[in-house]
C-alpha cells in the first residue's frame, strides 16, 4: 500500500476460531436468552432435534458434536431471549416513538406475548384477544377484493403453515404470494430452471467428498452459512481447489479455524481455503466466466491439435445440450481488453481459472446473492452453467450447480405451493383434493406487490414473518404508501420496523418461534423444512413457549383462514388440520405425491429424505429437452453502465446481522464495529474523490437522464461515513437495509424481478 493511502479495514484472524465463540458469547449476553437455550443448541441441526431457522445449509447424516454455526448460534438465542414485548410496553411507547428506534432497539424489546391492534386515535398499540383478532380479521378480508389483498410469507414458515398458506390465498381467490425468494434467489428458481429445467441446485453432500475445483460467486460464507466452512476444509485438505469470486476478499473464504478441533483451534494454523481469489467488480461475473470459458477453449484447440485428449466432454455436449455452437462462436468473438474491463480482472487471472479447469476431473458451481440480485444476474448463472456444461459436469458424482440459499425453508415455501406463478402451483391437486377452482391469473411479485401498494390497488397485506417494508427497495415511495393500506396483519415473534407503519387497522399476531414446543390437540407437534440441497426434515423442540397466549404459525393461518372463508367447503377442515400436522404432511404428500410420498415416515430419518432432481439425472425439463448453452447480451450484470464519477453499490449483512435482524454492531470478519452507516471504498478511489478516512459523504442514485425509466426521481442516503476497504475500483460496499432507499424500484433483475441490490449505480456527494 503506497505511504499515501489509507489503510484498508480487514480482519486480521481466520474464520471461526476463538472469534467465533466470542461473538456468540456477546450475543448470548445481549440477548439475555434462557438457560434452557443451551439445551436446544445440543440438539440443533440433528435428527430429532430442532432444524435452524438460519440459513438452509443441509443437515447431516452425522452430525458433529455441535452442529450449528456462529449465526446459528445467535438466530437461535435471539429467538429464546429472557426479554418480553407486552401490551404494557406498547402502553408506555407511542408507534410514531417506535419508529424512530430502529431494528436493532425493537428487537431487543424482546418477544411478543399476545395479540394486539392499532388504535389510530392513541396511535398505540393495544390488547386484544385472539378470538377477537380472527373475527375482525376475517370480517375484513370478506369485505375487501380478493385481488387487492397480498400475502406475503418469510422464508423462515415451515411447510406445513407454507402449504395452508398458500392453499387459504386461493381458497380466497388470489395468486398474490410472494416470498422471501423474490427478494434474494427468485433469479434462480427463474434462470436456472430456463437452462436446465430445473430451478434448485443439482448438488448433494457427497459431491464434496469428489470434487476436484469449485468455482465459487458471490457468497460470504463466514457470514451468511457458516457451517458450509466444515465440508470446505474437508474438500481443501482432500486437494479440491477453490477459485473465489467476489468484489470483496471476504474472511470465509480465505482461511478457517474448526471451532471443533482442539489442535486447530490451540497448536494449529488455519486452512487456507483459496486456491485463487478472483476480485471481480460489481456484475463482472459474466465477462469473468467468458474469458474462462475463452481459455478453455484454447486449451482444447491445443489438445486436439496435439493429439491427447480433449477437454471439452463432447459426447456430453452432442446428447444433452444445445446452442453450444452458437454459444462457442460468441467466446471465440470476444476480446480480451474488453472482457477485462467489463470484469475486473486481468486476462492472465481468467486464463489461470481456465487451466484449472481445464485440468480437473469434477468441477461445481456455488453461488449466492453476489450472482441473483443484479439485473442481469439470470445471464450470469448462464455463464456459470456454460462453463459446467464444457467439461459435463452436471449430473455426475462430484459436479453440478449449487446455489447456496440463505434462508432456512425459502426453497421449500416455493415446493409446497407459494408462489405467485399458476404454472407452478398445484392447480389439479386443489381440483382433486378440495374441490376447489383457483384463479387462474398470476399474482404479484414482491416487486409488483410494491408497485400496486404505491398506487393504491392493493388494500391489504398479511405477513407471515419478516419485516418486509424495511428489507425492501425504494423506502421513501414505499413506506409513505404502506401506511395507507386498509389491512396491514403481521405474524410475527418480535417487534420491527415493518410493524411500526400500521395500515389503517393493523394487527400484530404473536407466535411460537422454531425452537420452542408447539402443543395441540394430538400433542406435541413436528414441522419439516427443506434445505438447499432438496432435503426434507422434520424439527421438534421441547422449549418452554414463552408466553402462554403465543400460538403457532399453522394455528394462526388455519384459524384466519377459518375466520374468513367459513365452512362452505366441508374439505377445508382448518381445525382438524391446526390440530395434528401430521394431517398436513399427508396432503402435502397427497398433493406432490412423486417427491412427499410417505411424508411422515421419511422425514425424521437420518440426513432427511431427498425429493429428488431430474436435471441430477440428466433429464432435462427445459424447452429444448436438453441443457441449454446460453449467449448473454452484456458482459457486465449491472443494469446501468459505467461513466465518469459514477460507481457501482452492494449492499451486504454484516457479521451481527441475519437479514434485517441486527444482534448487534460488529462485523469482525471484516474488521469494522461501531457503526452500521458506513460506506466501504477503495483507498484509491477515496484519494481520486478527495476523501480521508472517517470523511461524511451523501450518496446519489446515478440514473442517466435518457434512461428507459421514466421515474429519475433523487434517492439519497445522507450521513455516512467513508471507511478504506480492498475493492475494486468503482465499486462501493455498505450495509442492507441502510442502503436500500438508494435503490430504485424498477432497477431489478430483467427476468425475476429481483431487485438489483449488488451493483446500485451512485455517485458521491461530500457532506458539508
């Protein structure tokens, strides 16, 4: 670093280690959690106990004594804190006061203990019972159009409350059912899906036990999955490679401590898990994985020309795909100064990646956010599968494409059924098993959900979990308009942001979370999920609830369900349902019988069972009937390009954080603590901008004048403070959601609607 530069920021310790105990101890005290947390957390993520309800990474066969992550770890003792939100805290504290607060502050209020409603005169919430709750709930959504009305689930409902959920939309007569994946990984289930007809990941545990190199995109792991790091160092130790791609050099994948292993974590170093760190620019991804694609092209050209053997698998290429000439005569077209200005990287950096490929046996794709959430993240997944797709390495031991979700039941939310899309909903299922005619017109993304909310049409929202206002694009169209819905209800187990913008009548419906026991009628309860890699598990705790007027998430949605559309359809028994789960996992079977069959036998085996994937056996649904070679238009995935003064903006969790959740305000594993409102910036850049360290700036939503949308209103975020951090050039780093109002509504990715929050084009404003 040149002597008139700042320093970066960055963490000086590996992953995991001693590090990552210290920051769950610090949770643990800030959370004032339950003794009785300790006692979950030795049953976390194994059979019989209680699933995460962290990230989505797969649940062993056989687990390691402890078998949960630093963030899991802290998901859990947030959700069991000792700390309670009851109506007399909502006596003493006015929802304009709870506005002001901030996430962080309200979650701490601790867990909700029983329902309550917003009473506009006192603008305060207030007590209210349940039975109350349903019937005024239910009478409104009669009164209201169908259509006008969305809801919308988080990724962490299980599959029995996602499917009933689901089911209650249609009984009541729209498809509006978004979710959490609109919002992070909806780019998957959309570009996957068109190039090898599936829209979830082809790889399984054992791959990693025979992979040779993994080109791994756009995820932290340190932060976001940790417990992948364990099968990580396994692979490296083996001599699997890992060629890293991202704007950031992020801990998590360059050296990790095993918590687990006592020489490690005393006498030991740490496992250097890149083999090569790719630090792409913010949506140079595509241009990366072209020059990689050129060179092993090259490679094969030498190899054939030499007589030995070719690179490229073409009896693979001549059975399962198509495109691939006009794909090949597109590489070849490229050039070089080109693909390195669109990247971030240097030719020499594209052709080493090559050659390791071009040198290895099995290779796989991971990929995370840093990929899905630009405009044109579908293009770039079909780079990713492109390159796969030279060496066959889709549906064999040891390769495949692995998105990494990071939400625990996401994926499984869009299995069973919520969806906006009728294409993908059970449609004869519901005829057969119900009864029942569902609409027949798609329902609203997130995006569209928002875009209708902002202009009037739509009235109504329920939410299962999350805390949707504040995690999306676009606060100040969004949050002036949100507040004038007639009906805002919101299942929830804590306080946030979301809920101190009541509709014109709001509920607030406490309940159970994950890792406390749901008692009804037949007993205690099980609840299954799935996981990234397309297992189902079932989950069960024995955690006191911790109110005794808290109600489950399958209880609440059949009893509203109940309350609105009665007893017209004697096959919607919500009671018997709400009653024994076990009712729903046998209509969940009924309903997709060639993945759930046996529901409740299988799903507390060992590893779970598998609900299979065709692409996995190289069949491929997708038009074609093969594995599609792709040619992407662009070779940068942001949605507006370069020009001068303009940069480009991801929007990143911190260590302390799991999505709008802040347990707290450090970000070890990049060095940083204190302060949420910062923005991360090349020394370089900050010199060219004239900037030191700690320095005030503004930042401005760069959209040119001419551009296709008509809407260039000012964004702006005021106030944030420059920190010198390795990236590279033109490319800014902060903090989701902090950053979201930067984001337009309508910059999303092209075909998911995804919104773009991992290349926003900004330009730097010093503050005075």
């Amino acid at each position: 670093m040149a002597a008139d530069l700042p320093e970066p920021k960055g963490y000086k310790r590996a992953t995991g280690g001693w590090g990552s105990l210290e920051g769950i101890t610090r949770v643990e005290l800030t959370a004032k959690a339950s003794p009785s947390a300790a006692l979950t957390l030795k049953t976390q993520n194994k059979p019989g106990g209680y699933m995460c309800s962290s990230c989505a990474w797969t649940k062993p066969e056989d687990p390691h004594v402890f078998e949960f992550c630093e963030n899991g770890a802290k998901a859990t003792l947030w959700d069991l804190t000792t700390a309670r939100c009851t109506p007399e805290f909502f006596a003493q504290h006015s929802v304009s006061e709870l506005r002001e607060w901030g996430d962080y502050e309200l979650e701490k209020a601790g867990r909700l203990t029983e329902p309550v409603r917003y009473n506009p005169q006192t603008d305060k919430y207030e007590r209210a019972s349940w039975d109350d709750a349903f019937a005024a709930i239910g009478a409104k959504l009669q009164r209201m159009e169908p259509k006008a009305v969305t809801f919308y689930a988080s990724g962490k409902a299980a599959l029995e409350p996602s499917y009933l959920y689901a089911l209650f939309a249609r009984a009541y007569g729209h498809n509006n059912l978004p979710d959490s994946s609109n919002m992070c990984h909806e780019t998957t289930s959309v570009g996957l899906k068109k190039v090898i007809g599936s829209s979830v990941g082809t790889c399984q545990m054992d791959d990693f036990d025979h992979v040779d190199v993994i080109f791994y995109m756009g995820q932290n792991p340190g932060t976001n999955s940790p417990r992948i790091l364990h099968t990580l160092q396994k692979a490296v130790e083996r001599g699997c490679k890992i060629l890293a791609f991202n704007p950031l050099k992020e801990k998590g994948l360059r050296e990790f401590i095993n918590p687990q292993n006592p020489v490690q974590m005393t006498v030991g170093s740490p496992t250097k898990l890149d083999h090569m760190y790719c630090q792409v620019r913010a949506g140079g991804d595509i241009a990366a994985l072209m020059g990689v694609c050129k060179r092993v092209l090259q490679r094969d050209g030498e190899a054939q020309a030499s007589g030995a053997d070719r690179i490229l698998d073409t009896a693979f290429i001549a059975e399962h795909t198509h495109g691939f000439d006009t794909f090949i005569e597109t590489v070849r077209a490229s050039d070089w100064e080109e693909l390195e200005r669109a990247s971030g990287i240097t030719r020499a950096e594209m052709e080493q990646a090559g050659d390791i490929y071009a040198d290895a046996d099995n290779v796989m794709g991971i990929y995370g956010m840093g990929v899905t959430q630009h405009v044109h993240g579908a293009q770039t997944i079909g780079m990713l599968v492109n390159l796969l797709l030279l060496g066959g390495n889709i549906g064999r031991r040891g390769a495949g494409c692995s998105p990494i979700r990071g939400h625990s039941n996401v994926q499984g939310q869009r299995t069973v059924g919520v969806t906006e899309k009728v294409s993908l909903a059970p449609v004869e299922k519901y005829r057969e098993l119900f009864n029942l005619e569902t609409p027949q017109e798609d329902g609203h993304t997130t995006v569209e959900f928002l875009e209708a909310t902002i202009a009037g049409t739509n009235k109504g929202y329920i939410g299962l979990g999350g805390n949707l206002a504040h995690a999306v694009p676009d606060h100040e169209q969004v949050h002036r308009a949100w507040g004038k819905m007639e009906l805002t209800v919101h299942v929830a187990t804590k306080l946030n942001t979301t809920h101190c913008m009541p509709g014109k009548e709001s509920w607030i419906l406490p309940c159970l979370v994950r890792a406390e026991e749901d008692l009804q009628g037949s007993g205690s309860q099980w609840v299954s999920m799935e996981d990234s890699f397309s297992h189902i598990y079932g989950s069960r705790s024995h955690r006191s609830p911790a109110s005794e007027h808290l109600k489950s998430e399958t209880a609440i949605v059949c009893a509203l369900a109940k309350a609105t559309l009665g007893s017209e359809n004697p096959t919607l028994v919500w009671d018997e349902w709400a009653d024994d789960y076990s009712r729903v996992r046998d209509l969940i079977a009924a309903t997709f019988p060639a993945e759930f069959h046996d529901m409740n036998a299988r799903m507390n085996q060992a590893g779970g069972f598998y609900r299979g994937n065709a692409a996995r056996e190289r069949i491929w649904k997708t038009d074609s009937g093969k594995a599609e070679f792709t040619d992407p238009t662009v070779l940068n995935a942001c949605g507006i390009g370069d020009a001068e003064g303009r940069y480009h903006l991801a929007t990143l969790r911190s260590n302390d954080q799991f999505n709008t959740t802040i347990y707290g305000h450090s970000d070890r594993l990049r060095g940083l603590s204190g302060d949420r409102r910062i923005i991360m910036m090349r020394p370089e850049d900050m010199v060219k901008e004239g900037l030191a360290e700690n320095d005030r700036i503004d930042l401005i939503t760069d959209v040119p004048a001419d551009h296709e949308s008509a809407d260039v209103s000012r964004r702006a975020v005021s106030g944030f403070r420059v920190v010198p951090y390795d990236l590279p050039r033109g490319t800014l780093a902060g903090y989701f959601p902090e950053l979201n109002p930067l984001i337009p509504l309508w910059y999303h990715e092209e075909l998911s609607k995804t919104p773009a929050s991992k290349g926003v084009p900004v330009r730097i404003e010093k503050t005075a």
